[in-house]
C-alpha cells in the first residue's frame, strides 16, 4: 500500500498536464477526491476513475497495451496513466 501512495501522489501531482492514450489521443485529468476524471477535447468523459482502479491496474504493469488491463475501468486512459514515465518515475 504505501508503495501505491507514492504512484497515487504522482497522479495527483500531474493532474491537469497532458497524457497519450497508445493511439495517440490527448487527454488531461483532474483528481478531486480518491478518484479522477478525464477530459478530452475540452469535454469531461462520463466516468470516474478511482485509485482502487488503479492500485490494481498497477499491480498488473508494465503491461505491453491496455487491452491487458480489461478489466479495469477506462483501461486507456489507465494504462497511459501509470506507464507514462511521470507516473513509473
């Protein structure tokens, strides 16, 4: 748990920079609360992503592409997330 502190402490710290999904789509994110949401071209996505979300998708990584992470919430934005080199520091 403490180790997913320091990556969720990351998380919030870069909320509000942009981040690539593998395709190459841009997004940023805010995190009001133990959970984010995502914007993409200036309209917010219907969906929270909660750091439960991602302390377990993070036990997965490194993983080679989002789809391994189906059954985690928002898997590409997930995935771009936590393997993005600001996050993995």
């Amino acid at each position: 748990m403490a180790v997913f502190d320091e990556v969720w402490n990351r998380i919030r710290r870069s909320a509000g920079q942009p981040f690539h999904t593998v395709t190459g789509l841009e997004f940023t994110y805010v995190v009001p609360g133990n959970f984010l949401r995502v914007t993409r071209e200036g309209n917010e996505i219907n969906r929270s992503l909660s750091r439960t979300n991602f302390e377990k998708a993070a036990a997965l990584m490194p993983a080679e592409r989002p789809s391994n992470l189906k059954d985690r919430q928002g898997s590409a934005y997930t995935w771009a997330i936590l393997m993005d080199e600001r996050i993995r520091a």
